[in-house]
C-alpha cells in the first residue's frame, strides 16, 4: 500500500503493516542491514532494530528537508531535525560526496561514511546513431541536454529561461513539465526516456547542463560524460564533486577540462562547450559501479564473528 508524499503527490511512499516489517527481517535472519530512506518503511526498519538491538546502517540520498521546504511551509529546521533523529542510531550516514558530509556535520549529523557513486560505462558511451526517432533531424546546433525529473526543486527553468544558441532539450517527466513546456515552446520535452533511447540522447548531445542547486550527487552528470559530453552547472554541492571547481574534475592524476561550474549558468555552458569529448569520456570511466559496491559493502556493520558471506537485507 502507498500514500502520496505530503507537499509531493507525485511520490509514493510506501507503508509498513505493523508487525510485518518485523516479520520479514526477523525471518531473514540478516547479518548486516542497511536502510535506504527514511519513508515509512525505513522507519518501521529503524524501529525494529532498535527494539532488538540489531546494529544498522543508513544513507543520506536525498535532501529531503530542502525540496519539502520548498512546496510546504514546514521550517527546514525541524525537517532537519526529523532526519537528525531518524539518523542518530546509525552505525554509519553513508554520503556520496565531501561535500555533503560538510553540510551534514554542520547541522549536527555525526558518524558519516563516503559512499560514492558509478556510471555503465558500456551503455552510456560515445559516437552512437542520432535519436531522430526523438529528436528532430536538422535542429539547430549546439544541442543544450537536460536530463532530471520535471520538479521545481532541479531548477530547470533556469536553464530555459536562457536565450542560447542552438537547441534546448528536456528528457525527464515530472509535475512541472505541462506548465514548462507551455512557457517555453521553442524547448523540445521528450519525455521520459531509458536505455539506449536515453544514452542515443545523450551522445547527440554537445553539453550537458544541470541546473539544480539541490542534489547531491546528479548520476545523470556521471552519464553525460560516459557519453563524451561536458557538463555545465552551478558551483554547488554535486557538481563540485564531480566536475570540480575549475571545471578539471576531482581525480588527482586525471586534471583536464570536463565541463564548468559558474554563478552565471552561460558562462558554465560557455567554458564546457571547449571541453574535448575524449576528455569526459575517460574521465567517467574512473568512476566504476564495482568500486562504488566495495565501498559500500566495507561500511555495512557486520559482527567479527560473522563469516564472509555475510547475508545482507536493504
């Protein structure tokens, strides 16, 4: 059974029967548990473990307080608070980036582990045939890619509303979409898209632009350059641990030019379309889904006694 998510219809979240998430875990027998989210479910988990003492670990994915702050009049504080709580038992906050870790700490977090994260390297790639099954066949270079959930929270209007050269394109579906799509006509909505219809969009694409100010992590910046495309972005939480500062990465012994993070979003997009498509590409091959996996599974709390293949429930 699900509900929609208070301030967020569009999300679902999924409800707990009492007794049943017990159940289940109890009938599993884990050596290790991790929770995911902090919806109902997660707190049914969380509940659990602390009524039988089971260990646990959990991961920060989302900045839930700020998007429910910005559809509700709920104080971003006590949303932070909420999460402070649900958090605190944790053997460990897994966080995707740095930076993160330095906002959660500094709104009382503690225990916080990196966890990053990877791109398929072999579906998202370079050089694939043009979407014209999506995208029509003489549009007007450069195309200007934007893949994201339609939402107020990604920003997106701040990418549409500039008036660039070339083509502006949306891949995505969400609740701001119908209202986006009538103000700016001359921007193209595909729609939501996967597989290799989403990694053909991509590879079409000249630069990648991620408005959003809230994520904090954006995969989607990680695909973009698996398919040999630079990102252009806001000097955010994000896009500062993926494409750094200068617009050269945060990989020590890989410094080149992948993109551009600026205040003023056409100036990113100005500096990401020198960028050279074999730098991005290789530069996204250093992130794999394996070391991501490794990383994850060494911060799982697991007894000593346990043996190696130790069952895991998420």
């Amino acid at each position: 059974m699900t509900i929609p998510c208070p301030s967020y219809a569009d999300i679902r979240l999924a409800l707990a029967r009492p007794g049943r998430m017990g159940a289940m875990i109890s009938d599993f027998a884990p050596d290790a548990l991790h929770i995911a989210t902090e919806g109902p479910i997660g707190w049914a988990a969380r509940r659990w473990c602390l009524r039988h003492d089971l260990p646990f670990t959990t991961a920060w994915h989302t900045n839930f307080p700020d998007y429910v702050a910005l559809r509700s009049p709920i104080p971003e504080r006590w949303l932070y608070g909420a999460m402070r709580r649900f958090h605190a038992p944790s053997a460990g906050i897994m966080v995707a980036t740095p930076t993160v870790a330095r906002k959660l700490r500094s709104k009382g977090f503690g225990n916080i582990r990196p966890w990053s994260r990877g791109v398929d390297t072999a579906l998202f790639r370079p050089h694939l045939p043009y979407p014209d099954d999506l995208l029509p066949a003489d549009l007007p270079r450069p195309l200007h890619l934007c893949v994201g959930r339609v939402a107020v929270e990604k920003n997106i209007e701040a990418f549409l509303s500039l008036d660039l050269p070339g083509s502006q394109i949306v891949v995505g579906d969400g609740p701001a979409r119908a209202a986006l799509s009538a103000r700016y006509p001359r921007a193209i909505f595909t729609g939501s898209q996967s597989g290799e219809a989403l990694a053909r969009l991509y590879a079409a694409a000249d630069v990648f632009v991620f408005p959003s100010r809230t994520d904090t992590f954006g995969l989607v910046m990680l695909e973009a350059l698996a398919s040999g495309v630079p990102v252009a972005a806001f000097p955010v939480e994000g896009p500062l641990d993926v494409i750094g500062a200068d617009g050269r990465g945060v990989i020590p012994d890989y410094h080149v030019l992948i993109g551009g993070l600026d205040d003023d979003l056409r100036t990113a997009i100005s500096r990401a379309l020198t960028a050279r498509p074999e730098d991005c590409r290789r530069y996204a091959e250093a992130f794999s889904w394996q070391a991501s996996a490794h990383q994850f599974l060494s911060h799982l709390y697991v007894p000593a006694e346990m043996p190696d293949q130790a069952a895991l429930v998420a």
